[in-house]
C-alpha cells in the first residue's frame, strides 16, 4: 500500500512538471538558456519547445526506466526487502527534476537569477535524503554505490553504504550550508569529487580487509 501511494505520488509530481511546463511556455523567449559555465555564467542556448519541453520529456523517461529496472533485475540482485527505499528516491529524483527545470525557466525570465547557488543547493538536498536511505539498498547492478569491491561482497556493499550513508548526509548539508554562504563553488566541487572518492576507496579497502586479494600465477 505504501508503494502504491509513492507511486501516485511520483505521478502527480510528473503531472505537476507538464503542467508547470505548458504554463511557462507563453512566456518564455524562443531561446532559452540551458546551459552554464563554472562561474554562473550562460554559455549554451535552446530554442523553444525542446528548451520548455525536455525537462518533462526526460523526467517522464528517467522515471518510467527506474520504475521498471527492479523487474528485470537478475536472481540475487532484486530490491524487494527495499521497494519503499527505491520508490521514495524515484519521487526524489522527480522533485529534483521539477526543481531544476523552474530554475532554467525563472532564469529565462530573470537573468539575475543566481542559478550556480540555486543548482547547488538543490544537490546538497538531494544529497542528503539519498544518503538517508543509502544504507537501506540491497546489493543491485543499478542504484548504490558500485564498485568491483561491493558487487562481489555482501558484507563489503553493507559497509560501503553504511559509511557511504553518512558521508552523502554530511557533504550534502555542507554543500548547502557553503551555497547559502557564497563560498566559492571550486570549494564546493571538490567537496563533492571527495565525498564520491572516500566510499569508493573505502569499498577497495574493507574488500581487501574481508575477502583479501589472491594473486595467480599460470
């Protein structure tokens, strides 16, 4: 029942992003920015409807294929004991989507708009509700923290998610807090690059802790 209510819930938020989209479109220019540099800066247009239009198309898609990969996923990669953990970041990434797409059209109508900071700090979010049910994912080939390491262990993808977990909830916060603040977005960008590293090398370590590596030689 509870899936069942995420997924009514991922439909209205789609709905809620067509109908935004065909609401903007009237006034917005016939070519939009789509596209910013590292400094804020526009450096890539779009020409109307695809520019008005891409966000629903693409969010629709993304949502349709998340929804539909548990299905065909192989004997001992299902995400049953995790459905509402799955369902909720399917919804996530529906809010993210609409989020980002009213940034896009306000920036259309506004140049003063400051997306860099807006874009951040939806990433920071969305950084933190993920880690929050991080942890809760069984091992599958497409949502988590993939690595040789994890795949191979069970154990390995526990403690990789488990500390993976924590670090998404505090480098999320700390994007928001530095967004909010105006740091500079280089900082920003390398907290992000670390707080993707650090599971990925901790997963090659706990591996090696637990399973070890053999070496063959013919």
């Amino acid at each position: 029942m509870k899936n069942n209510k995420i997924a009514v819930s991922i439909i209205v938020v789609l709905i809620a992003t067509w109908v935004t989209a065909l609401l903007y479109e009237s006034s917005l220019p016939e070519n939009m920015p789509t596209h910013w540099n590292i400094k804020g800066e526009i450096d890539g247009y779009t020409a109307k409807p695809w520019a008005v239009y891409m966000f629903p198309v693409m969010s629709t898609v993304l949502s349709f294929i998340l929804w539909f990969l548990p299905i065909i996923a192989p004997k001992g990669f299902k995400l049953d004991t995790a459905k509402k953990a799955y369902s909720i970041i399917i919804f996530v990434m529906s809010v993210f989507m609409l989020a980002i797409m009213v940034m896009v059209f306000e920036s259309a109508l506004d140049n003063t708009v400051n997306t860099t900071q807006y874009t951040f700090v939806i990433i920071g979010a969305l950084l933190v509700i993920i880690g929050n049910y991080l942890s809760k994912v069984p091992k599958n080939f497409f949502f988590g923290i993939r690595t040789p390491w994890t795949l191979a262990s069970d154990k390995v993808w526990f403690k990789t998610h488990r500390l993976g977990s924590w670090v998404f909830i505090m480098c999320g916060l700390l994007v928001i807090l530095l967004s909010l603040l105006g740091n500079s977005q280089n900082v920003i960008i390398a907290l992000l690059v670390i707080a993707g590293l650090i599971p990925v090398i901790y997963s090659l370590i706990s591996y090696y802790k637990i399973e070890g590596f053999s070496s063959s030689s013919d």
